[in-house]
C-alpha cells in the first residue's frame, strides 16, 4: 500500500471517530461547524522519530500562524507510526510543550491530547471516562487560542464540559463505547 493510501485510511478512520464519538456524543461542542465547514486540517505524519515529529508539528504551527482563521481553524497532526505505547505519547507532550515556549508561541496555541490507550490519572484503563480522549491514533490536537477563546464566550458553563463528558462516557459505559467506535478504530495500515 503506498504512503497516499495509507494517510487515506488513516484520516478516513479519524473522521469516523471524529463524527461518531467527539461531534456525535457532543464531546466537543465547538468541533461541528468547524469540521462541517472544512477548517480542520488532518495530517498524517510519517516521522519516525521525535525530532521529525517535532519539525512536522512545528511546520504546522507556523502554517496555521500564517493562515487565516476563515481557512483553517485547527489542525489535527496523526500519528501512526509513533508513540504507541501512551506513556511514551505522554512524555512526548512536555518535549512538545517545550517548543511552544521556545518559539513563544504559548497563548498562542495549545495542544489537546488523544490517544487509543489514553488514561486519566487515578483511573482503571477500562474506566469510561477515558474515551473522552482515546482516538483511532495518536493524535495531537493543535488550537488557536483565538478560536478556542472565541468559541468559550458562546457557549455557556464551557467549565462544566469535561465533567459532563465524563458523567455521559460513565452513561454509556466502556463496553457500548468499545462498540460505538469499533468501526473507527485502527485496524489495517499503520
């Protein structure tokens, strides 16, 4: 299977989760109109070490910086054939929280984290709560601050969001949610 392909299948199984689970469930009430009206970039990395990996997401801050908000509001930089294993991912995050500062780029953008095996703190892997944020792969979500500031002021309570995703995941529980995103997940091309 070429490289095309591959990032065919693998952006294809991310909007699927995408749909199903964080617009579907309401996970993200911010993700709809944005997704809908195609501001979302979906890229498929193909670094196979951290210091490419840091270049792509780096490349893509600066594109985002350099693009209007009307044409890309976010981007989501997939990553198939790194950082598997969660820990991994987890540590990764403060190497990439290190190039927002070195850049000065913090308060500028952040980065929201998904991954398939991702675990809260203090929670059992299987806890429900834990696919607020579990993904098809690895994923790192990079925001402007200006579009997420913009989308807070009109939504009401955005402080109550995460707890009551986990009071519907916990709803649903683990077991109808493996199901619900079943389709989604990573099978196939890495």
């Amino acid at each position: 299977m070429n490289q095309i392909t591959v990032s065919a299948h693998v952006i294809e199984k991310v909007k699927c989760w995408l749909e199903i689970l964080v617009i579907g469930e309401g996970l993200c009430p911010f993700a709809h109109q944005p997704y809908q009206s195609g501001r979302i970039r979906f890229l498929v990395s193909s670094a196979q070490d951290e210091e490419t990996l840091l270049t792509d997401v780096l490349a893509e801050l600066l594109f985002l910086r350099e693009t209007p908000l009307v044409d890309a509001e976010t981007s989501l930089l997939i990553l198939p054939q790194m950082l598997q294993d969660f820990l991994d991912y987890n540590d990764f995050l403060d190497l990439v929280d290190a190039l927002l500062q070195q850049e000065q780029m913090e308060g500028e953008f952040q980065i929201a984290s998904m991954h398939p095996d991702y675990q809260f703190a203090d929670t059992d892997f299987d806890d429900a709560q834990n696919y607020t944020n579990r993904s098809p792969y690895p994923i790192l979500h990079l925001l402007r601050e200006e579009s997420l500031n913009i989308a807070l002021q009109q939504y009401p309570h955005p402080e109550q969001i995460p707890e009551r995703n986990i009071r519907h995941m916990q709803k649903l529980g683990a077991v109808a949610l493996e199901t619900l995103i079943s389709p989604c997940m990573a099978k196939g091309p890495r």
